[in-house]
C-alpha cells in the first residue's frame, strides 16, 4: 500500500477515535468537575461545542483553536507579590557574599534589608537593575538551572506551599480540556518567558514554544569552541498591555480565538481576540475570594483590574468569580465549596 | 468510564497506530521518491531510524523532535536574487504613482531606473530605506494581503514560474516525511516572518506559529474603536548568523536535533544544533547544479557557503549536492535523473 494512503486511513481512523472521544469526554464524565454549574461555565462548554461541532456556523478548523492565557493571576496566584518577583529578591540575597559592594549600594542595600519601599524609590531604573541582576549575565542553560532549582525549594510565604501548587486547579482542567476538543493552548504573560519554560510544561501540560512572554536579549558566543547564549541585561520584548497583541501577533501569528486574562494588562489581548472575525471567548478571572485565596480589582497595585472590567460588563465578556464559579481553586484546597 | 482513562486508553492506541505507520511508511514505499539512493538519503533515514526507534540510545520523545529549516536557498531558490528583494522592488514600482518625490529621491529614483547598483552605492541605509517603504506604514491584515496578492501572481524572471512553484520538491517530500514521524517542522530564515507566513503553510504544510524569521516592530492602535497593529519602519528582530540561535531559543524555546541550511547565514545554526546532547543532525544544501537550478558557494554574493562547508566537511555534517542526490529538483521538472 501506498505510504499517503496508508496515512489517510490512519488519519481517518485516528480524526474517528477522536470525534468519539471529544463526545465521550463532554457526554461522559464532566470535564470541568472544579467549576460549579453556573453562567461561566456554561458559557465555556457551549463555545467549545459551538466551535469544535462541524456544520455549526461558528465552527473552526483545529490548526486555528488558538487559546491564550495570562499567567499571574490567570493560571497562577500573584499575591503578596508577583512569583517571579519572589524569585528575584531570593536570587538577590543569593547573589549578596559574591557583592559585598551591595551593602553600601542601591538599590540594593535597601533590597537586603528588605525595605521594598527604599528600592521603589529609585523609580524604575532601580527596579530594572535589580531584575537584570537576578536575570541577565548568564548563559540560558545556567538560568534555566536556577529557576528550576528555585521553584523546587522556594515556599510561598502565607500557604508555605511551593509556587506551582498554587496554580487554580480549575484552569488546569480547562487547560486539558480544550487540548482534548482540538485547541492548542499558549501562555501570553507579561512574565519572563524563560522564567516559565523550564515548569510550564509539567505544570500546564504547555511545551515551550508555546510559551509567550517578556524577554531580555541574548548574545551567541562560542566558549572554547562550545555554543552559548549570554543573557543581556537589555530587554528584547516587554509582553504587557498594548505589547501582548503584538506577542501574539510575532509569535503566534493567528489570532486567538479564546483568552483569558485577569487585570488591565491583559486589556489589550482581550479586544484583539474580540476583534477576530468568527465566535470569541473573551474571560476575565475575577479575584473574588478573600477567603481561599486574595479578593482585589480595581484599587490593586498587583493585578489591577478597572478599564478591562468595564469593557467586559459593557460587551457581555465572561467574568469568572472565584467565589461563586468556583468549587476548589488550589488542589490542596481540602473541600470542595 | 472516567474522561481521563478514555482519553489514555486512546493514547495508547493512537501510539500504537502511530508507530506501526512509522514502520509501515518506512518499509512499505519510500518516503523521499525524489532523493537518489546516496549518502545523503541515508543519512537522513538512519537519522530518523535512530531517533524515532523506542529503545534505541539516541531515541527523542516526539515532542523534542524539532527540526529547523532556513527558507531562502533551502526550501526554495533564491537566485538570481531573494525573492522577498523581487517583491520589495515590485512594491516600490507599484507605490511610486502615490510617490512622485521618488523619482528625485536617493534610493528611490535609482530603483525606479532599475539601477540595482545605484541603490546599493547608499549603503546599508539605502537599502533599509527601500525594504522600510514596502513593508511598513500598513496594518498587518494590509500587509498580509499584499503578500498574498504578490505571492499568486509575481512569476520568476528566469523559469517565468509563480514563486512558490520555486520549492524544492526533494525538501518538501523531507518535511512530510519527519512530520510523520513525529517531528515539528520549523522554519528559522533571516527572511520577514511576515513575507512567508501568509503562504509557509499552504506551501510547506509549516503553519504560522512555527516559522521564526526577521522581523519588524509593530504598534497597537483602535481605529474607530477596531484593534489594529500597524506595522513600523524599525527592526524588531534579524534572524540571520548569530540571530538565528537567539531566535530558536527565543520563539521556540527548544534546542532543535535538526538543521538546515545552504549558507554562511545559517552557520550558527547548525553549530547551536550540533552543540545539543544526543543525536543530531545537520545538513547543508550545497547548490550545485548551473543546469536544473544554479550553482554556487564561497565567492557568491547572495547565499555564499564557505565557513559552514569548512566546518560540515571537518565535522561530518551532511552536504546534500543538489546535482547529484536530487532526482528532480522542482515538481515541473520534466524528467527525473
């Protein structure tokens, strides 16, 4: 037999088994069971059917389900402060022995006396420098060593609980979800891309090259005769706000059919999905939830979600509370509400 | 049944399926028809033997089997100069009308003349002069269907052929061979992101989301309330020489264990590649054949080959001479040899 045919049928055999298994999956068990039956997930399973059924007008072809996701505050928890936030001032103090100059230098004495309030007097220039301390200077294979070792051992300061148990359990299932109907799933966050390449995978079920992110830029040098990449202490791309549409855009180079973010910088990616010709899903995680995990929006330095939650109420964008539509947020959440 | 038993138990199935198709395609009939029986082709179908077989030393689970592609002189000719340099030139002449200052103006009224060396007497600013003219100032919807336009009614000065009849049909048999083997195909040029996705995917079967190239900034805008993203005349990104590894790193995130290329420019990626643990390979299209196609290498001006031929001969990297290991070259080839 020919190999295109024996392709074709293999094609034919396995696109069955999937059609049975996607019908399988939504009529056989809930594919969503940490979400509880209100207007956000109904709103969620009805776009998935609308867009994954052929013959329905709003029908897409699986190469164009492009999903994209926030991370801070979407997939994961951004409080007190941003996790890679945390990252920086533990890879700091790490650094310190090795600059004794820093004792007398800011912003980074302030930093290790841990007065946050004396670094972000300096402004932006001092928060830069302090970040291109932690993430620039080393070889990418060496960064993506310490962010692995870190996220192995670092615990959140309220839960105690590594950063990664504190991703919401009910995107992860709507993550595997929209594989299993078709979709592929990318990470668009104003987070350092290389910051989340070396767990997302593990965590998200996102490989890396579906992964957007802010970056910084590096530099190709042979070192006794061995390739590497140097990280730059200058930034390449900032992935926020009106830059998330461009991310996509460079990276992506579809337009989503579905996003979700959390805050006003995610505004920008939303009104680009909506703008799409065809059926949008446009949702915004709305931290409602004082009590299992943080309650904020539009007085929250961290997250601030105002002008993007206008937009949503005047459009009919999906508005997730995490109190109500809900049922567990973090796995180790012992009961389910 | 629980979802996520139904969706393993198809996992397993499909994997099954999978490598029996493998095996079936390499046994049954010959995945690269149009690659002579050599060294080259061997060395291909080894490679992959090798990689792709459970068990075996140097196997890469399916989702690290990326394998990277350089476009121009790669998958398709770039003589008697690139083509996005033949649509540029096109571009100019159909925009001058709304240019009359042009026919004055260094570069443009040399261009105009079809002086190519008066051009290139401004130098390097002349000629980003001319490229920032045709490919910016537009959204990138505009500019999309420009391209689209361009791509289905230009035609090669020498063949008189549409410009994507100008694949390499030996390449194209070669991507869907490692496709269907598990491989992701990408493309790394130092050509414009946007000048090959809007036809990479009808073409090469290669979608959007996995061609990395040379790119320009763009802005966010609203226009009368609808999102747009116009395209600015400031480089982004050039993904050409030292580039390349910082773009594969940057977009894709994975070191690929494949590469092509024709060119100095592609030097760099083939070295990021070998440097890689574990089976790699690497490959240089070395054009050879002034009959079917053209011939050159270290003294040519556009796709010049001479340190990377030193170091693939040095170290064993494939060198795959157009002349001898391809039968037919274009798919309008009359006669195979």
């Amino acid at each position: 037999m020919a190999t295109d045919m024996v392709w074709t049928i293999a094609r034919v055999i396995m696109g069955v088994l999937a059609v049975g298994l996607v019908a399988a999956a939504a009529g056989a068990a809930d594919p969503l069971p940490s979400w509880n039956d209100g207007a956000a997930k109904k709103a969620i399973v009805e776009f998935v059917a609308r867009v994954t059924t052929e013959g329905s007008p709003d029908f897409v072809p699986a190469a164009e389900r492009i999903a994209v996701f926030d991370n801070d505050g979407t997939l994961w928890s951004e409080q007190p402060i941003y996790f890679q936030l945390a990252f920086t001032l533990d890879r700091i103090k790490a650094l310190a022995p090795q600059h004794p100059e820093w004792k007398e230098k800011e912003p980074f004495a302030s930093l290790l006396k841990g007065d946050l309030k004396g670094v972000l007097s300096g402004g932006e220039p001092a928060v830069f420098e302090i970040l291109m301390a932690a993430h620039a200077g080393m070889t990418t294979e060496e960064f993506a060593k310490i962010v692995r070792d870190w996220i192995a051992t670092a615990r959140h300061p309220k839960t105690g609980r590594s950063y990664t148990e504190m991703v919401y359990r009910p995107m992860l299932e709507l993550l595997a979800y929209l594989r299993q109907c078709g979709f592929k799933t990318f990470i668009v966050s104003g987070g350092g891309i290389e910051f989340m390449r070396p767990w997302a995978e593990k965590v998200y079920g996102i490989p890396p090259e579906q992964v957007v992110g802010s970056s910084i830029k590096t530099k190709y040098e042979l070192r006794d005769g061995r390739p590497v990449l140097v990280r730059l202490p200058e930034m390449d791309f900032y992935d926020e706000k009106a830059g998330k549409p461009s991310g996509i855009h460079s990276r992506i180079g579809r337009r989503p059919i579905m996003a979700f973010g959390n805050s006003d910088g995610d505004h920008q990616m939303l009104q680009w999905t909506a703008a799409g010709v065809g059926g949008r899903f446009m949702g915004l995680i709305h931290h409602t939830d004082a009590e299992r995990e943080w309650a904020y929006d539009r007085a929250s330095s961290i997250g601030r979600l105002d002008k993007a939650l206008d937009e949503a109420q005047a459009r009919g964008w999906t508005v997730v509370s995490m109190k109500d539509d809900w049922k567990r947020i973090f796995a180790f959440d012992a009961t389910a509400r």
